[in-house]
C-alpha cells in the first residue's frame, strides 16, 4: 500500500449482493487483490451501498472508488491514447473469476484487509458469551432455504455432507463448547433437541445475496460470520466458501468433514 499511489493500471470490482454472498465477496476482493500485488496494479471496490459494504468495511478508503470517480477516470483515459496505453482501467465480476478457483488460493489473512463494522460486534446473538469454543457449520444450500423460493436463483443447490461424521463429530467433542450454525434454521433446532448442549445463535439469518432478504437478516449473517472468525476453529460439515472464507479471515484451523 506504499506505493499504492503510484501504480498506474487500475483494477476495478463490480460486486452486487446478486453475484453472491458475504464468502464470495470477500474470497474474490482477496484473490484479485492478490494478483494485483503480483502484477503492481492498483485495486479498487466499486461501491454499490449494500449491505455487506457497510458493516465488513475495508482497512484502507483509498480502495473505495464511486461510480462518478470510475466514470471521470476512464474519461481522461480516453482523452489521452498515451495515458490510455499506460494505466487502463480493467472492470472486474466475480465470474469471471469462478474458473479454476479455489478457497485455498486465499493466502492473505482476510484481517489485514478488512474489519467488522461496531454494529456487528454490538450486535448480540448468543444467549450468553462463549470462549475457547469451536465453531460447526453446516451448508445445506439454496435448495433448503427457509425463504419464499422465488427469490432463490440456485434452486437445486443441495450441499452433500455425511450425518454420521458430524453426530461422530460432536459426539468426541462433547467436552469442548460447540457452536453450530446452519443456513435451515429447522435442522438447526433439530440438531439442539439432539444434543442440547450445542449453542445455537438467535436472530433472523437469511442469505446475503437474495433480493427479499432484510437489512436486520443480513446484520445476523454477518455477525454470525464474525462469530465464527472468533472461533478457535471451524469445522466445515459440508462444502462451503462461508466457512472457509471465516477460517481464513484470522488464519484459524479449518477440519473439513466433507471429501
């Protein structure tokens, strides 16, 4: 970031809640981010006032860049072929980065980049403080979304995860404090009836991508999200960029239980 200022081609991320959600906007600001330090380009976030924008917030404004400055600065490279040829203004979309990507391309701790905003760390969705605890999180994919289907654009998305490896899971681990989270808050409850010693955050958590979630349901995702960074690890039950992108935000253990 010293020399931030003096590098002349700029990156720019196009991200929108549609394009997907907290993981997918973070994973893909690091990647990118990661390329551009490799190349000496100069990364910049398009700010669109979602949500997400608002309470996971980047360290450094600078990287912050409006619609009016994008358009002002691709004018002046269009008045001038030289400067044109020099800097170039490159416009980024999240697919266009799906191809061969993986979670564990992320090599940066997510922490050195961004930070939870004070209303997410207000925010209190436990019934009572927990330390020292692992977090378990399941995926189970759009497809069990307990949301009106119609928003859902991914309506066969159905994550495979193995029940025996989690109940054999829990059932080693009963002398550590487990948090579980769940994106079907009716297999979470049903997880707890099981096992009532498994904690269970409360509030209204609904995924950050769809157009008929609230400004409260994503305030409880994110601060969700949060709470499993705080984790001292994460267990995935199934595949998930949520609970990666989570592990790797402070660089903690993540166990996979899925193949």
């Amino acid at each position: 970031m010293k020399r931030y200022d003096s590098l002349d081609t700029i990156v720019v991320l196009e991200y929108d809640i549609r394009l997907g959600g907290i993981g997918d906007y973070l994973k893909f600001f690091i990647y990118l981010l990661q390329l551009c330090i490799q190349y000496n380009y100069q990364l910049h976030y398009q700010i669109n006032h979602s949500a997400i924008e608002k309470l996971i917030r980047l360290k450094d404004e600078r990287m912050y860049i409006s619609s009016d400055k994008l358009v002002n600065a691709r004018n002046l490279c269009h008045q001038d072929e030289l400067s044109s040829l020099q800097k170039g203004i490159h416009l980024v979309r999240p697919y266009q980065l799906y191809h061969g990507f993986h979670n564990d391309f992320i090599h940066m701790k997510i922490e050195d980049v961004f930070y939870f905003s004070d209303e997410i760390k207000r925010n209190v969705i436990l019934d009572s403080p927990v330390l020292n605890y692992t977090s378990i999180h399941l995926r189970l994919g759009d497809k069990h979304l307990d949301t009106d289907s119609h928003f859902i654009i991914c309506k066969e998305d159905s994550r495979v995860f193995d029940k025996h490896t989690l109940i054999n899971y829990i059932e080693a681990n009963k002398s550590h404090t487990l948090v579980f989270f769940c994106d079907n808050p009716v297999y979470k409850q049903k997880m707890k009836q099981t096992y009532p010693p498994l904690i269970l955050t409360k509030g209204q958590v609904a995924h950050s991508s769809l157009t008929n979630t609230t400004y409260d349901q994503i305030v409880d995702a994110v601060t969700e999200f949060y709470i499993m960074t705080e984790s001292t690890q994460i267990v995935a039950v199934s595949e998930s960029g949520y609970s990666a992108m989570a592990a790797k935000f402070k660089g903690i253990p993540l166990v996979r239980l899925y193949n």
